[in-house]
C-alpha cells in the first residue's frame, strides 16, 4: 500500500500466483490415494474368502493321525509377505487295501486361480490312485490336466508317497520338487530324487519311481519349498539348512514339528509352507 504526504492511500499492490495446477495436482494425488485404499480393501476381501475358500478345501487335523501304522503330523502357515493366498496343499490317507498315500504339492501363483487349481490336483490324486493308477501313472495324467486346463500356463510342483507297511516299503514319485529328509538313527539325509518334470512343462514329461525300505524309528519329512528357499541363495543351501535344523531338534515327541519350523523359519514369510511329518514306531 502506498500513501500520498497526508497518508491517503493512493497505490495498492499485490502478487497474484496460479494455484490451478498445483490444486489439481492435490485433487489427484487424493483421488489415487482413495482408489489405493479401495484396490487394498478389495484385495483384503479376497485374501478372507480365498483364506476361507482353502481352509474347506484342506482341512488340517487338530492333532496328530495315524495312518498305516504311521503316525503323521501335518502343518501348514500361510505366507506372512503380501496378501495373497498360495497354492500348497497335502493329502494324507489311509487307501482301501491298507496303504497309505502321502503327497504334498505346490501350485504357482497366488489367489483363487491357484486354490482352484489346489483343489483340482487334491482330489483328481486321490481319485487316481484310489482307483488303481500308478504313482508315475498318475503324476503323468495331472500333467495332461494342467496341460488342458482353463489357463495352460499353470505349473505345479509335487510329491507323490505310498506306503505298504506289511513291508514298510516307500515307493515315492516327484514332479519338479524337493526331495523327501529321512532321519536314521541320528543321521539326516535327502533321498535321492528320481528324475521327475515340472507338471504342465512339457506334452511329454518322464517320471521315474523311487523306494525306501523304511526301519522302527524312522522319520520322513515331506514338504514344500516355502520351508527351504531363501531367494537369492541356492535351494541346496536351504536344503542343508533343514538338515541341520532336523539334526539339532530330535525330539520324538507330539508337537516336535511346531519346534522344527519356528527353527527354519526365524524371518518373515514370503511363501505358504506346507509340511507332512511322518514318523513309523519303534518297536516294543
């Protein structure tokens, strides 16, 4: 303001400054905020029915089942990183003539494709074998499966175990998966993996059989690879890791594997993790 020698205002000046752009950038910014607050509510909602949608497709006991002769313990933790449920799943069974079949399996990806998927391979498996396919039999037809499925694209990873225990005798198959940890007499070790494809890798996969005479006493771990890997570092680092985590907590008893997994894993999990912990008696 400027004043004339008797203190009359004469001048008024003043900045003027556009505050258009800025304004519309505010508005922006809100509304991607509200769309990022509406798209994390919306996955949230997902998250609860596909969590619930899984639970009804893979119950899990509330304790320890025998099976066999076996006695098997089962666990199954959902990933702690991102919001998504995964694709891992087991099947445990007691089969018509006395067997018992044994199969842990990890589908890729994440939400209810995955699960659907889950559920398909789960009971097509159980069927299978019910009915008289073999191991490899079997694990060939899922390949076909997935090679034929809504979305061809989808791969999953498994193990596929049946035991007769008027031999105790494990006859085991895998497609694209770790290896099954035996524990004798103190000592841990991977059995040796026959040779065995991705499902929905190839038309013409190879599957091979494996067996293990298995002795009073033994421990057999099967699982998926959310208990081992820790991207970047090798799976047969993680591999190692499980082994001397087996050889450090021994314990024979009900609740052993809870102990187990809190060892294996002490960081935040970035994949579901799904174990079958199966144990045969000692003698008496």
């Amino acid at each position: 303001m400027v004043a004339d020698g008797r203190g009359t205002p004469v001048e008024a000046h003043g900045i003027v400054q556009d505050l258009t752009a800025r304004r519309r950038a505010e508005l922006a910014l809100l509304e991607s905020e509200r769309a990022m607050l509406t798209q994390h509510d919306i996955l949230q909602s997902e998250r609860v029915l596909v969590g619930r949608l899984q639970n009804a497709l893979l119950p899990l006991p509330d304790k320890e089942v025998s099976l066999a002769g076996l006695r098997v313990e089962v666990a199954y933790l959902p990933a702690q990183a991102g919001i998504h449920v995964g694709g891992d799943w087991f099947s445990a069974i007691e089969l018509p003539d006395g067997d018992a079949l044994f199969v842990v399996g990890d589908v890729a990806g994440h939400g209810v494709d995955a699960v659907a998927t889950m559920a398909q391979l789960r009971f097509t498996t159980k069927g299978m074998v019910i009915t008289g396919s073999s191991l490899t039999g079997a694990l060939a037809r899922l390949n076909t499966l997935l090679l034929h499925s809504r979305d061809s694209h989808t791969t999953a990873t498994m193990v596929l175990a049946r035991y007769r225990p008027a031999e105790r005798r494990l006859s085991w198959t895998q497609a694209g998966h770790p290896p099954p940890l035996l524990v004798r007499g103190g000592e841990v070790s991977h059995l040796p993996r026959p040779p065995g494809m991705l499902l929905g890798a190839t038309a013409t996969p190879r599957f091979e059989e494996a067996e293990c005479l298995l002795e009073p006493g033994d421990r057999v771990l099967l699982y998926t690879d959310g208990l081992v890997e820790r991207p970047p570092e090798s799976i047969d680092v993680g591999l190692a890791r499980l082994a001397e985590a087996v050889t450090a907590h021994p314990c024979d008893e009900l609740g052993s594997l809870g102990t187990l997994l809190d060892a294996m894993l002490e960081d935040e999990r970035r994949d579901d993790v799904c174990v079958l912990d199966i144990r045969v008696p000692q003698e008496r």
